[in-house]
C-alpha cells in the first residue's frame, strides 16, 4: 500500500464534489486534491439531471444561494 498526504481530500464525484475539487484546485490555489470514489466522475445522480436551475426559492438564503451559483455557470460560460 503506498500511502501518501494530500492538502485536501474530497469525498465523492459526483456534481457536488466535482465542484469542490474544481474551486478548491483552480480557483483557491490548493494544490494535491484527492477526489475519492469507487464509481467513475459522475455516473451515479449526476449524469441524469435534466439539467435545469430556478432561483425560485420561497426564502432568502436559497435566492441568494441560487443567485450567486447562476452568477458563476455565468461566468464559466463567458470564460468558456
Ligand atoms: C432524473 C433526475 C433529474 C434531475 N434533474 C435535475 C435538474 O434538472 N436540476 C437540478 O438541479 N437537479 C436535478 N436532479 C438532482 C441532481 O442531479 C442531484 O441533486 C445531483 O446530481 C446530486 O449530486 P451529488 O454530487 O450530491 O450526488 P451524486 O451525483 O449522487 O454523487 C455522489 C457520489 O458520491 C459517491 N459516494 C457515495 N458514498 C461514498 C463513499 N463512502 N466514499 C466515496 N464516494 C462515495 C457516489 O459513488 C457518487 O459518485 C435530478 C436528479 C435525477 C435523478
């Protein structure tokens, strides 16, 4: 067994934490993320969303929370 020290170790790839590897890798400057998963990325809920948002909330923490999530898709779409 080869064992080994990351900065950061994440638990599942799904969409959730394919995200948090993303921003903790290449937009927080970690470096050494480890994803961890016995299923390849995105292949158990992930790959079967229909793909659809709302920032319809009936509170203020969801709006804001969806906002802010629609404002990054924004800019990865700009950048892409
Ligand atoms: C048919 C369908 C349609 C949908 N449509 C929409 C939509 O239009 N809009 C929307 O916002 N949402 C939609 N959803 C919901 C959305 O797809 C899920 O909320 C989202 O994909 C969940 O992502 P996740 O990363 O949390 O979980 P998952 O994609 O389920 O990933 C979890 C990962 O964790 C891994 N894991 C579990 N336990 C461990 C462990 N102990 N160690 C290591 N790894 C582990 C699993 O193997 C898996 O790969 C839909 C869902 C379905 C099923």
């Amino acid at each position: 067994m080869v064992s080994r020290q990351a900065n950061a170790v994440v638990v599942g790839a799904g969409i959730a934490g394919v995200s948090a590897t993303f921003h903790l890798a290449a937009r927080q400057g970690v470096d050494d993320v480890v994803m961890v998963d016995p299923r390849p990325p995105l292949s158990l809920t992930s790959d079967k969303s229909t793909e659809c948002y709302r920032n319809w909330w009936p509170n203020e923490p969801m709006v804001g929370l969806m906002n802010r999530s629609i404002d990054l898709l924004e800019d990865m779409a700009e950048e892409s």
